[in-house]
C-alpha cells in the first residue's frame, strides 16, 4: 500500500538527535495492507482515506524534532487530520456502514486512569498515543483500519469540508473548556469581544466558531493586508488587525480588554508577554500555541501576576481533542453552512494531488510552507 512517511531509525525509533532523521519524507509503497482483524473484538472499520490535511506538526516531525515510530518500525507513517469513506466493517459494528463518511480522532488510550475513562486526549502519562505523530502510524495513506469509538460520522453535504474536521476540533475544545470553567467561576458569563492571534487554519476557525456564539472578534497576525486571510475574516464579521512585528499589547490597547483571547500565533513571545495585557478583567486566556526552539523575551512578569490574581484571569493550555470536540465541531460547520455560505470551502487554498505519484521525493512538496494559503491537504486516491 501506497504512504507517506518519514525515517525513524534511531534507538527504539526515535529521532536522531544529531539531526540525521532531518528532511526525510518520502513516498512508500511497501506499507501493509490493514485488516479488520487488528480489532478482534469485531468492531473494526476500514476506511479508505479520501484527504489528509497537512501542517506544521508535519514539517516538525520531518525536521526529527519529536515523533517515535511505532514498535519494531523504522518509519511513521505521517498524518493525523483525516476525512475519509467507509469500505467495511467488523460483524460488531453498530454505527457504520459502508458508504459512511468519516473522520478520526487522534490519540488513542494508554494506560493512565483518564485513559481507561476515555478521556485519553486529557491523559496523565508521559508517553502518549498519538496517530501519524508519536507511536502510531497516521493517515497519509490509501487505506486504514480504525475501531469505530474513535470515528466520528460526516454528513455528505459536509464532504467538500470534511478534511477541516481535526483542527477544528482544537478550536471546540480550547472553547468549550473556557466555557465550562468561565460558567463555574461567573454564573453570568456571557463574553462579549474575543481576540484571535493568528490567521492560519486555526486562527480562522477559531473566528468562526466564535462569530457563531455572536462574540465579536479582532483577528492580530504579522502581515498588512489586503489578502485573502484578512478578506476571509471580513465576510464572517471579524476585523483584522496587523501589528507588522511591533508589539501587540501596545498595537492593540484601543481594541481591549477582551474576555476571551484564543492564542494561536506560534510565537511565545505573543502567547507569554503579550497577549496577557489584553486580557479584561474575569478574563479567559487559550493557549493553543506549541512554540519549537529556544526562543527568548523580555517578560513584565510582576505585572502579568499581579492583573492576574487580583483580576480573576484564567490561562490555560489545549492540545488534541475529545469526541464530543469533533462532533461539536460537525454542528458548527452546519450551521456556518447556513450563515456564511461558501466561506469553509475557500480555507482550503492549497490541493496537493499525489494521487499518481510514484516518486519517492514527491512528499516533499507537503513541508513547503505556504504563508499566503490557508491549509493545505492531499489526495491520495
């Protein structure tokens, strides 16, 4: 079966720390065809992968930054946002059947006591189990075998959308937490105007999904418009602003406080000593940044401590996402159907068709970054 996958042939299929797993990406054609048998309590579900949505996570894996390979393997398989449609099931299968659209969580349980409740993506453990991206192969391929818990059901009028699915799962959990917690701590918590940092596939989403709840929003990234992201923003209601590399707090102390401020910019710099000062009082912060290298500010760290505490400030960190985060996620493209019609759509600004591809360096394309696009994805069939 055909692949996309990155070496791993350091101890125990880790990265080279000396940097020689760097830039490894290639197409495979010698990866195993998977069977419902992997699931022997019947309940398997094969699906042949349709799309797969490619990011920064990828091009990190290919650098060797993280990522271990699954046991007695010296390659993963990358890929963890998947769309795809159902070939056929195991004999205990209750709700697929051929035909379905699906997509697929990510992390799947390990040991830990969350894990056994389900609620792996919260998990205590160090280790973690997580597809296309640590111990487990992902979805860069033709066809796959997944147990039916981890599949969530797409409706047909959903499938031009569907591939859009994982990361707007991170936006319904970093919201949906900030809800619950916000509703516990204020009975009348009704958030009024939001900050987004960052532009990209997630900074997008996370405007939408709060245009949806009728928040107003302010979108910061680095870039001056006119362009397609901030054009993007303007038809759902949400204002752009630039801070063009200056400091953001100060570009946008006009705009503020906010009560929720949804950080997905990338840079610690803005996540850590910045967007703290736009915080309102009784505010909620989401961080969803995973910022890489060494990276070093100035921080006002007594200022940021004492607004706060003594201002009810909430800052938390979200990665990865529950169930009940992609099925909130499917409600929201539904109704943004209905209220932005045509918008989902024209995030996906860069197709990448390796559906014929036989060279192995034809992967290679999917590490480019693409700063003028909003997310990329890929057809392998």
């Amino acid at each position: 079966m055909k692949a996309i996958a990155v070496n791993r042939t350091g101890e125990a299929g880790r990265p080279h720390l000396d940097g020689s797993d760097n830039d490894t990406i290639h197409l495979r054609t010698d990866v195993a065809e998977p069977s419902l048998e992997e699931h022997p309590d019947g309940r398997g579900v094969l699906v042949k992968i349709l799309q797969v949505g490619t990011c920064g996570t990828d091009r990190e894996i290919n650098r060797g930054e993280y990522g271990q390979a699954p046991p007695g393997n010296e390659f993963l398989v990358l890929g963890h946002e998947c769309f795809g449609e159902v070939l056929e099931v195991g004999p205990k299968v209750k709700d697929f059947k051929p035909g379905d659209l699906v997509t697929a969580t990510v992390r799947r349980p390990g040991t830990g006591v969350l894990d056994r409740m389900f609620f792996h993506d919260m998990t205590h453990d160090d280790v973690y189990f997580e597809r296309g991206i640590n111990l487990l192969h992902g979805f860069f391929c033709e066809r796959i075998v997944e147990h039916e818990s981890f599949l969530i059901k797409m409706p047909g009028h959903l499938k031009e959308i569907g591939v859009l699915s994982e990361p707007m799962s991170v936006v319904q959990k970093g919201i949906r937490l900030a809800y619950f917690m916000q509703q516990a701590r204020f009975p009348d918590f009704h958030p009024r105007k939001a900050l987004v940092t960052g532009a990209g596939a997630i900074g997008q989403l996370a405007a939408l999904a709060l245009r949806l709840r009728r928040v107003e929003v302010v979108v910061s990234a680095r870039t001056p418009g006119p362009h397609r992201k901030a054009e993007l923003l303007d038809h759902i209601g949400a204002r752009y602003v630039a801070t063009e590399g200056a400091n953001m707090a100060e570009v946008l102390e006009s705009e503020g406080p906010f009560d929720i401020i949804f950080e997905s910019s990338g840079s610690s710099r803005v996540a850590i000593a910045e967007a703290p000062f736009l915080l309102a009082k009784n505010g909620v912060c989401i961080w969803s940044s995973i910022s890489g290298g060494d990276g070093k500010c100035e921080v006002r760290t007594d200022e940021i401590n004492q607004a706060a505490v003594l201002g009810n400030q909430l800052f938390f960190g979200t990665v990865n996402a529950h169930l009940i985060d992609f099925e909130r996620g499917v409600r929201d493209f539904e109704h943004a159907m209905e209220h932005f019609t045509g918008w989902l759509p024209q995030l996906l600004t860069n197709k990448i068709d390796l559906s014929q591809a036989t060279d192995r360096d034809a992967p290679r394309e999917i590490i480019k970054p693409d700063r003028d696009g909003v997310k990329a994805y890929v057809n392998l069939v």
